[in-house]
C-alpha cells in the first residue's frame, strides 16, 4: 500500500511504500486522537503488548508517516491574526528564488505550500493584527508576487480530524 503521510493538516506523498496492517492504522488513530497518550494504554486499546506499540511508532516514525507535532493558541501568544496568503509569481526563476528567499526567512510565515489551483502558492501568517500582516509580510512579497489574495481567519468551524480520514486506510 502506497502511504500519506499525516502532518498538521497537510498530506504528500510519502517517497517509499510502506506496508500498514490494522494494528498500525489502530495505534496511529490512538496517537492521532492524543500524542501524548503512553504506549501502555495505547496497548490496551490495540490489544497487543506495549513493546509492539514502541517498536511500530518508532518505526512509524523513521518511515515519515508518523511526526509528533503541537498545537498552538496563537490568540493566547499575542498573535490573533492568523491568515492565508495565496499569490503566483511571474515566469521568472530569479523571481521564484527571491520569493523562496523571502518565506524562508519571514517567521511571521508559519507554513507554505505549492499548490495546484487558484494559486501557485498558499502561504499561512500568523501575525498580532492586520496592521503587522500588511507591513511585515504583504507590502514586502508584494513585487515578488501577481494576484496576490489575503483571507483572514474568523473563526474555525472543524478542528482538524485525521483519525477520522485514517479509517479510510483501515484494512
């Protein structure tokens, strides 16, 4: 079975093919759900014994699929504004390499992706108000980029789900 791999609400393509049985798909939707949950429990819940827990999210882990990540409050941080940023860059690869040089090195951009769609690249902020996203990140990338489009987060209608996503890969 060709794998995803599951990271902070992205998905690509994992570079080798991995085998996942139940059992793996079962502690992976455990993690998923808590990642801090002790491998005894996670045992229990699998039915198998807790050096088979270990010994599969360590392999999980060096295989790419499983990452343990936080989650942060950004609004109790100071930084409110949490917005995403979709622009395309003109043919040039002396352009691209500027804008890649400009994300790499702003840390108000939290994550960037190259996408398929409306845009050539989304690219997600977080900032202390609409002010500091203006000056700090769009007024800059702003000759770098064409159609350059903001949204600004309102509010979050569905936390992210992957253990609900993984049962489609449940054998």
């Amino acid at each position: 079975m060709s794998v995803i791999m599951w990271c902070n609400g992205m998905t690509e393509k994992h570079s080798g093919t991995t085998t996942m049985d139940a059992i793996d798909t079962r502690i992976l939707k455990c993690l998923l759900n808590d990642v801090r949950l002790p491998f005894k429990a996670i045992a229990g819940v699998v039915r198998v014994d807790e050096r088979t827990v270990a010994r599969r999210v360590q392999m999980m882990k060096k295989d790419g699929i499983f990452r343990e990540t936080a989650e942060v409050d950004w609004i109790g941080l100071g930084r409110g504004t949490v917005a995403y940023v979709g622009c395309k860059t003109s043919a040039g690869g002396d352009q691209r390499a500027k804008l890649y040089r400009f994300i790499s090195k702003q840390p108000l951009i939290v994550e960037s992706y190259s996408t398929v769609g409306q845009n050539e690249y989304l690219l997600k902020t977080v900032t202390r108000d609409v002010h500091e996203l203006r000056e700090e990140v769009l007024t800059p990338i702003e000759p770098l980029t064409s159609d350059l489009a903001t949204s600004i987060i309102s509010s979050q209608i569905k936390r992210p789900d992957y253990s609900s996503a993984l049962s489609l890969l449940e054998v």
